[in-house]
C-alpha cells in the first residue's frame, strides 16, 4: 500500500493523452455493439431492419416488450421460469455437495486425495460425452427432464466449486473443528453449523460466478432437455433468432431482455465475480 | 528392562490415543464424498469411460453394434469431419495466443496511471458475463455484409468490407474475434490479479536503476506475471478447443463446413442419428485436449520454477 502511494507520489500526473484514446477506442469496440443492441430493440420494425446505428425514430420500447413477451403462447416467460429453477436448484447443489467434497478433501490425508484430486482436475479439462451422458440419462428415466439437466449441470460444475472450496478451507484453522469436537459435535453438525457459516464469502462467489455459468449455458439444454415446454432462456433466444428474421427489434429485445440478470450480478457482485475468477491466477 | 519399561509406556500411549485420535478424525468422515461422488460419477465419469466403447459401435440409441475402428477411419476421412478437426486447433491457437497478448497489454494499460480506470475494466470485462448465443447473434447482425455497422464503417473510409461470416475464408477467423472480444475480459482480469501482486517496490527499484519503461515491462513485469500467463494460455486453450455455442449462433459450421469444428459435428451427427459417430468426435476432442492441455501445463509449470 505504502509503495503504490510513494509510486503515485513520484508521478502524480496521469497519462491524458492514453486515457483519452483508450477511452474512445473502448467506446467503438465495446459500448457501440451494447448501444447498437438497446438502440435496435426500441425500434419499429421497417428501421430496425436497416440494421444501421442510428437514432430511433420513434420508440417503441413497451410495444416491443409486450410483442417479445406474448410471442409464442408466453414462450419467454416459461423460459425465465425455467431458467430461475435450473440455475437456483443447481447453483445450490452444487455448493452443498463441492463444500462437503472439499472440507473433507482439505482436512482429512487418506489415500482416497490423489484419486479425488485428479477427478477434480479432470473435471475441469475433459470435455463431456455428449450422447453416453444422454444414454445414461435415458437408462435413469431422467433425459429430457428438468431434475435430469440439473443433475448434469451439477456434475459438470463440481470442479470448479471445489477447488475454490478447498482453497478457503485450508484458511479456517483447525482449532476450531478441535474445539467443536470437544464440545460434542458430530460430523454433520461441525460441517453444516461450524464450517459452513464460516464459508459464506466463497459461497457468495461461487453462486454468482456459477449462477452466471449455469444461467448463460446453452449447449447442455440443447443436448439434454429439447423441446418448446422446457426451453431454457438461451434455447428461447436461440429459436427466435430463425423465427424473427424480419423483425430484428424483437430479436434485440430479447437478448436485451436476457442481458439484464448478468448485468444485475455485474452491478451488485462486481468484486466476487473477479475474485472467483481470478482465484487460479496468482497460484498457477 | 530399560527398554521395555520405555516401550509399555509408549504402547500403552498409543493404544490409549488410538481411539481417541480415531474419534478425532471422525468428523471428517469419508461418505461426504458420496453425495458429490454419486453425481459426478454416474453423469461424468460413467459416461466418458462409456464413450471409449460407444465410439467404437455402430450406434441408434436402442442398439449398438460393434464395428471396431470404422467411426475413426470415417472421422479422418471425410473431408468435412477432418475440416472439423484442423478448425478446431486454428480457432484454439488463433483465440489463445490473441488473448495473451490482448489482455497483457490491456493488463498493462489498465494498471498504469489512466483515467477511468474502473469505467475502462468494468467494459473490457463485461462481455464475458453475457449469454453468447446473444453475442453471436448481435455480431452475426454487425458482420452483415451489406448492410452490418462495420462493412458500413468500412466503406466510410474506403474499404470494401468482406463478408465477414459468409466468405469460406474469413468465417472461422471472424467467429474467433467475436470470441477474443468476449473472452478477452477475462485474460485481462487475470493479468491484472497477476501484476497487482508484483511488489512495488521491484518497478520502483529499476525506476530508481534509470530502467526504462520497456525495460521494467520485458524484465519484471514479464517474468513475474508468468503464473498468468500460464493461467490464461491453459484456461482459453481448453475453452477454445471445446467452444460450440459461439459458432452455433454465428455459422452454424457454414459456409459448407467451413467453420465447423470438432464439437459442432459432434452437435451434426447427433443430430443426424449418427451417435456412434458422434461420440468418437467426442473421443477425438477428448484425445485432443489431453494430448495438448497436460504436457504444455506441465511444461510451462515446471520452467515457472526453475525461473
């Protein structure tokens, strides 16, 4: 801290010129596509389909939620529906299980670690098998299922919760399990009592990075729950985008639509999401 | 005698702790595993070892039969399925080695004195956070040939835009920029993590030493953001081999099969019904990232010590 300070001291004057050109060139490349994204989807029809970045003519901006909303039978909001179950349930899956996994992982040496650790990492790296995934599902009477898909995200998930978990596990000392042991606590009670509460800072990162993930994901509802009655937001978006060729200010105000539950998570968890997702680069 | 009276003690000792260090050890009992193990091994492990079996088989969801190396031979024969496989190691490389050196220097640029500084990280990083198929589909829009925001920005200045997505030539390398202008938040963000943990006074030293800008950029900065470096390189390797759902939205694999790779035809014969065919895709993606995602971590962490 003391040195960023002297550091600024010793050069108290900011890079104006970079700043400005970093600013402008920030502007064309990432707000343009943003603006060009809310600008379409308050357009009426005939200027949307100009496909140009210019001002709306006249905005139509209830008109085309209402139209996007009420398209196919309500489809979008059985979709967020959808979406809000699958992420939540399997959001919370996840942090029970990998907390579990990994507060034992961390503190227990047994010969079972090298194995668990590889599965870990394995998790991470190994691309799933798509259709044995959906044979093993179908033998459990669970493809095309909700409960099936959030058991898939879950399992594929794992990994990256667990490292985290086992990461901050390591920082709770040990006393304190030694303590509640002595005070009587069975596994179950230490874990869910002591250790969990403890863990609420990496659990908050974990829901929102995994909620983001899980919210975002396209290619495992496409594979595992197909189908108009189970559409998840992104298949949704995805089926519009054949179906609304001609009215881009419908199709822009769905993804506009789709956009804002990560921006809330943007907004309000700003410093967990880069802490979760920085959390491999200092360590390697 | 001696002896045996320093050893009962000590039998004795460890006797006594047995139990009670068993009882310690308790809480950490092993089937808090089960719960985690259970999912992970009937949905992930299950079906990898499973697709070792079901690449080799002639395969409808009801019946499988066995057809030895066929699927492979297909897979390495057909031009659009080896189209797929060369696809898939330009795009990993293309978007890897450009979101090094993008989100190094925004890395950089981001930790220097600027302003809006917070304004410039939180841009760069949010794409990263939106639905891709939205991103796709947004660009697929911009890279229109005739009417999309960049031809026309194009033609401003005189230049006679490509069809981005709908030239064999520059569909997949398209596909790939949307890729670094979605992913590259993420590298930056962990440079960022890397340079900030650079203690200060190691730039103030070569300051101090008449170290000029470059100088402190290629002989501190450098080095010490390797754990980044090697954090970034592995993370967008794996991503990028395994992408599907940017390409999806935007080509669709097309022109052709132009910009197909391996896990959109693994997505095609699926759907077709090819599922043994399908799955030894899956096997080929799956030897792919193994054979280049393990010995290159292992190369660029060993030489992170010895550094």
């Amino acid at each position: 801290m003391s040195s960023t300070t002297a550091l600024a001291g010793a050069r108290p004057r900011k890079n104006h010129l970079l700043s400005v050109v970093a600013i402008l060139v920030s502007i064309v490349v990432f707000v343009v596509p943003f603006a060009f994204i809310v600008l379409t989807a308050v357009k009426d029809r005939q200027q949307a389909s100009l496909l140009d970045f210019s001002w709306p003519h006249q905005f139509q901006f209830v008109q085309n939620f209402v139209a996007v909303v009420e398209a196919r039978d309500y489809m979008l909001i059985i979709a967020f529906i959808n979406s809000t179950i699958l992420t939540v349930a399997s959001v919370a899956g996840m942090v029970v299980l990998a907390a579990m996994a990994a507060f034992v992982l961390q503190r227990k040496a047994s010969r079972w670690n090298g194995l668990v650790h590889f599965l870990v990492l394995s998790g991470l790296i190994i691309p799933p098998a798509v259709v044995p995934t959906i044979w093993v599902l179908q033998r459990l009477g669970l493809f095309r299922t909700m409960p099936g898909l959030i058991l898939v995200e879950i399992a594929f998930g794992l990994s990256f919760c667990i490292l985290l978990f086992r990461a901050f596990v390591a920082t709770i000392p040990r006393e304190l399990d030694e303590a509640a042991i002595i005070d009587g606590a069975g596994p179950i009670r230490l874990f869910f009592k002591v250790i969990f509460p403890l863990l609420r800072s990496v659990i908050v990162t974990v829901v929102v990075v995994q909620s983001v993930v899980v919210f975002n994901d396209f290619v495992n509802p496409l594979y595992f729950l197909p189908g108009d009655k189970n559409a998840t937001v992104q298949l949704t978006l995805y089926n519009f985008s054949s179906q609304f060729t001609t009215q881009y200010n419908l199709l822009f105000m769905n993804i506009l639509l789709i956009t804002i539950p990560p921006l809330v998570m943007f907004l309000f968890f700003n410093r967990q999401i880069v802490a979760g997702m920085t959390a491999g680069a200092v360590k390697g | 005698m001696a002896t045996t009276s320093i050893h009962t003690p000590a039998k004795t000792r460890t006797t006594v702790a047995g139990p009670d260090r068993g009882r310690l050890r308790s809480p950490y009992s092993t089937w808090f595993y089960l719960p985690a193990a259970i999912v992970y091994g009937v949905l992930f492990a299950i079906p990898t070892f499973a697709s070792f079996y079901f690449s080799l088989t002639r395969w409808s969801i009801f019946e499988s039969k066995f057809i030895g190396f066929g699927n492979f031979v297909t897979f390495f024969q057909e031009p659009a399925l080896v189209k797929g496989f060369t696809n898939t190691l330009i795009y990993a490389v293309v978007t890897s080695g450009t979101k090094v050196v993008l989100g190094l220097l925004l890395a950089v640029l981001l930790t220097s004195q600027i302003v809006a500084r917070g304004y410039l990280r939180s841009v760069v990083f949010f794409p990263v956070l939106v639905s891709t198929i939205g991103v796709g589909l947004t660009f697929t829009v911009l890279m229109n040939p005739e009417r999309g925001l960049i031809n026309s920005a194009l033609s401003v200045i005189g230049i006679d835009g490509p069809g981005w997505l709908t030239d064999p030539k520059y569909a997949l390398l398209s596909v790939a920029a949307v890729d670094v202008w979605k992913g590259v938040g993420l590298a930056t963000l962990i440079y960022i993590a890397g340079i900030v943990s650079i203690p200060g006074e190691y730039l103030e030293a070569a300051k101090v030493d008449g170290a000029s800008a470059w100088q402190s950029f290629r002989r501190i900065i450098l080095p010490l953001a390797r754990p980044a470096t090697v954090t970034v390189i592995i993370l967008s390797l794996i991503g990028g081999l395994r992408s599907f759902d940017l390409i999806w939205a935007m080509t669709r694999g097309g022109p052709g099969f132009t910009s197909d790779v391996i896990a959109s035809v693994i997505y095609k014969q699926y759907q077709a019904g090819f599922y043994g065919l399908s799955t030894a895709g899956n096997v080929v993606l799956f030897v792919v990232v193994t054979a280049i995602v393990l010995p290159l971590s292992r190369f660029l962490n060993r030489k992170e010590v010895e550094l």
